[in-house]
C-alpha cells in the first residue's frame, strides 16, 4: 500500500493505491482560486497548498480505511511543477516518511500521467502507445515496460491544454480553458471556422499548436467584439475540433507502423470528450485496444502517482531527506 502525494500545480491530491486497485483518490481543485486571474497564480497555488495539504491526506487516508501507520510507502511528485507548488508535496512527504521510518519514492508527473493506465478498472500493460496531454505537456511515448518510456513526439511550442487555457481566456470563457470550451463548442458548429491543423511534412510525430492560437487571435481581431461574443460557440467548437484533429493524426501516424496494439490517453486534456470519441473511432478502424482513463484520474491526482510509485525506487530512510523539488 503506498499513500501518494501531488502538489505540482494547483490541485492539491492525496491517494491510497494497493497495486493497481485505487483505495481512495481526493483532490482539492483550487481552480475557483485561479479563475479571476485567467490562470494559475504560483505564489497562491503554494500557499493554499500548505494549507489544504494535511487535511487532504488525511482524508485520504480514512476513505481509504487505514492509518499513516500501516501504509508500506509514501510517493511524491517531485518534478516537473510549479517549483513552490511542488515544494509543499515534498516536504510533507519527507516530514510524514521520516516521521515513521518509512520509504519514499520518488515520482515524475508525466512517468504518473502514464502510470494512470496501470490503474482499474481494466489496466493496461505494456506495451502501448501514449498521448499524454496536458496543461504543460503534449508528447507521444512509446511505453514498453513499467516504470520508463520513450518519447516519440512532442510539442515544439505550446501544450494542448494550454493552448485551449489561452483560447478561451481569448474567448472570455474563463479558467480552467479545457472543460469550458468543451462546453461551450457543445452548441457550435465545428464547422463554422478553417484553422489550422499543423502537419509537418515527412511523418514526424511533434506538434505544434502556437500556428492555431495565432489564427484565433487574428479571427478575434477580424470579427471584432460583438460578433466575436455571438459566434463563441462556433469560435470555441472549431478550435477544440483543431486541437484534437492534431492529437489524433499524430496518433494516427505513429500507429501506422504497425508496432502497436493498444493505446492510452492521459493527462487533462485526455478527459475531453471530443478527443475520447475520436481516438476510439481511430482505434476501432485500427482494430486495436484503446485505454481511456477515467476522468478522474486524467487530471491531476495523487492516485496516478502512487501507480508510477509501484516501479520507482523505494529510497530506505533517512536517504531522502536531502530531495529537493524540480520545476523542469
Ligand atoms: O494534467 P492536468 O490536470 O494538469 C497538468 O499537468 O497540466 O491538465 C490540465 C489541462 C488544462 O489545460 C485543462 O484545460 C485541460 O487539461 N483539460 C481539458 C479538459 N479537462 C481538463 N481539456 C479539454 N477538455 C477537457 N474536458
Ligand atoms: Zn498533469
């Protein structure tokens, strides 16, 4: 059993994961906190993390019906992050580990984002292809064991999420940008505008989404204000519909070799229900398995980093008090 712990950006996470079975899984989203901001505040991101950081544990800990005691080891995120955000994860995890004379294992967010695929219902194990997107990150990993990847493609500028973050503060839809618009495409016609879906010549597997970001700028800017707010669902629809055409032709190149015979989504950008619809017609005209996360554990979430944790190194006390915390 492993009590894990994530702080890296602004959910404040707890877990209690027994092999590959969730025994609880609370998040604190401080999403509320960032919204008037139009994204995430660093300094208040940690702040309230310190402040919600005991308790979430602690609530981990009693949905998952046992005690700091009799958990085997505890796991943290320890990069990549918001360095004070990740800082408060940490050292609550040295303090409580030392505290008890217990393990600590170490945990990269993204190795976590994948490892969310090893967790019920229906795990999945390697080998398989991954897209992982998220709010920081966008790459394609070729997942052959657990524990380790490599990383086929990815973004050369901007991540998926962020560049949905970014279009919908654009569009006066608030934070955070993926759910919203989600929403919001629901009554538009994705259709109604051409943006870019930047395809490199020559198979490569990166992404790019800064060209399409830009195209939304300009068509904001040619509409002007009033048409821009009549047209937000039409605006909103066919951008989602730009970003998750790139995802998926870029999932479909890498399966065209042939290598593969699952795939999984991780990462928030992964709980769109455009792209889930998608990548599973992709995979059903493939003919192959298609993993796709519960939403819950696609954004963030301490569960996913207890999964990971299972592959990592227990490090014996007193070896990590040392650790620090690493934004890259
Ligand atoms: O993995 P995550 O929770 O945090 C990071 O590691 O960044 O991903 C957050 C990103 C944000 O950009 C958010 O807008 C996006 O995931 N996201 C979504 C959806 N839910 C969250 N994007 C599209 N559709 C969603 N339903
Ligand atoms: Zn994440």
């Amino acid at each position: 059993m492993i009590l894990a712990i994530e702080t890296s950006c602004d959910d404040t996470c707890a877990a209690v994961v027994d092999g590959p079975r969730v025994l609880s899984s609370v998040a604190s989203s401080q999403a509320r906190l960032h919204e008037r901001y139009g994204g995430v505040v660093p300094e208040v991101a940690s702040r309230h993390h310190l402040e919600l950081v005991n308790a979430v544990i602690e609530e981990a800990l009693a949905s998952a019906g046992c005690e700091l005691e009799g958990v085997d080891a505890l796991a943290v995120t320890t990069h990549p992050g918001l360095i004070g955000a990740l800082l408060v994860g940490v050292n609550s995890a040295k303090a409580l580990a030392a505290a008890t004379r217990k393990p600590l294992i170490a945990v990269d967010h993204l190795h976590g984002h994948v490892a969310a695929a090893f967790l019920e219902p229906d795990p999945l194990e390697p080998p398989f292809l991954a897209l992982v997107a998220s709010g920081g990150h966008t790459l394609l990993a070729a997942v052959r064991e657990h524990g380790s990847y490599e990383v086929l493609g990815r973004t050369l500028d901007d991540a998926a999420g962020e560049a949905l973050d970014k279009a919908a503060r654009l569009l006066g839809l608030g934070y955070p940008g993926g759910p919203a618009i989600q929403r919001e495409a629901e009554s538009g016609d994705s259709a109604a505008f051409s943006f870019p879906v930047a395809m490199s010549r020559g198979g490569g597997l990166d992404f790019s989404f800064s060209g399409l970001k830009t195209a939304l700028v300009y068509a904001v800017r040619d509409l002007g204000p009033d048409t821009t707010a009549e047209r937000r669902a039409d605006l909103a629809a066919s951008f989602q519909a730009a970003v998750v055409s790139q995802l998926v032709a870029k999932l479909d190149r890498a399966l065209k070799g042939g290598e593969w015979e699952a795939v999984a989504l991780g990462g928030g950008v992964a709980a769109n229900s455009l792209l889930r619809e998608r990548a599973g017609e992709l995979c059903e005209r493939r003919g192959m398995r298609l993993k796709l996360v519960p939403i819950e554990l696609c954004t963030d979430n301490a569960a996913m980093i207890g999964s990971a944790a299972r592959y990592g190194e227990a490090v014996a006390y007193p070896g990590y008090l040392g650790w620090d915390a690493a934004a890259g």
